[in-house]
C-alpha cells in the first residue's frame, strides 16, 4: 500500500521571539470543504541562552517541515541565520514541535511547508 499524497502548504510566520510563545499552523482551509494543512499541537520557541543576549539581533530562519499522514516530523533549516550556534538553538526547539496531520476530504494525508522563524534580541 502506497502512502497518502503529499501536499505542499504555503508559509506562514511563526513567532519565535526571545521571551514569547510561538504558533504554527499550515492552514489551507477551504470554506465548506474538509481539506486542512497540518496543525501546530506543541511548538514550544527557541529558548535563546545568555551568551548570545549580548548584543542586540534580528534575524529570520526559514525551516521546512515534512509532516506525515502519521504525524511524523521532520525539519530542516532551508534559510539558516549566520549564527550557526543560534541555528542549532532553533533547532533544537523545532524538532520538539508536533503537528496533527494535514487532511484532504477529511483524509491525513503528508505535507510539507515552510515556515519562517523570526530572532528578536534587544
């Protein structure tokens, strides 16, 4: 039996600020239809440490996640910041979040989707 077809879901920002919480969702709702992009249940944000507080910074990473029709997760960082120590932070975080599946006629199917991350230090 072959997987489910993949979808592919248009980016959506996420706010992944030093102290604030983050979202994600992939959503392609259509009115009246079933069809959803896969949902955010737990994306908690890069907890940023000290050393790398020490000057202000604003910088935006772009990860890609694949989500299954079994609501496996992976992510990769297409877009990485030059910081590579804050890119492993990011990480880190995203590869805790999970996702209910993204659904066409109400069947869970795989996607895939980008989603910006955005790095605000004052």
């Amino acid at each position: 039996m072959s997987p489910p077809p993949t979808s592919t879901t248009p980016s959506n920002s996420a706010g992944a600020k030093t102290s604030a919480a983050s979202s994600a969702s992939a959503n392609t709702s259509s009115l009246g239809g079933d069809d959803l992009g896969a949902q955010a249940i737990y994306a908690p944000p890069p907890q940023i440490p000290d050393d790398l507080r020490d000057e202000p910074l604003s910088v935006v990473a772009v990860a890609h996640f694949v989500v299954t029709y079994a609501g496996a997760v992976t992510v990769t960082l297409t877009t990485p910041t030059e910081i590579p120590r804050l890119n492993e932070v990011i990480l880190d975080a995203l590869h805790q979040w999970r996702f209910t599946p993204a659904k066409k006629n109400g069947v869970a199917i795989n996607s895939a989707f980008d989603l910006q991350i955005p790095i605000s230090i004052q």
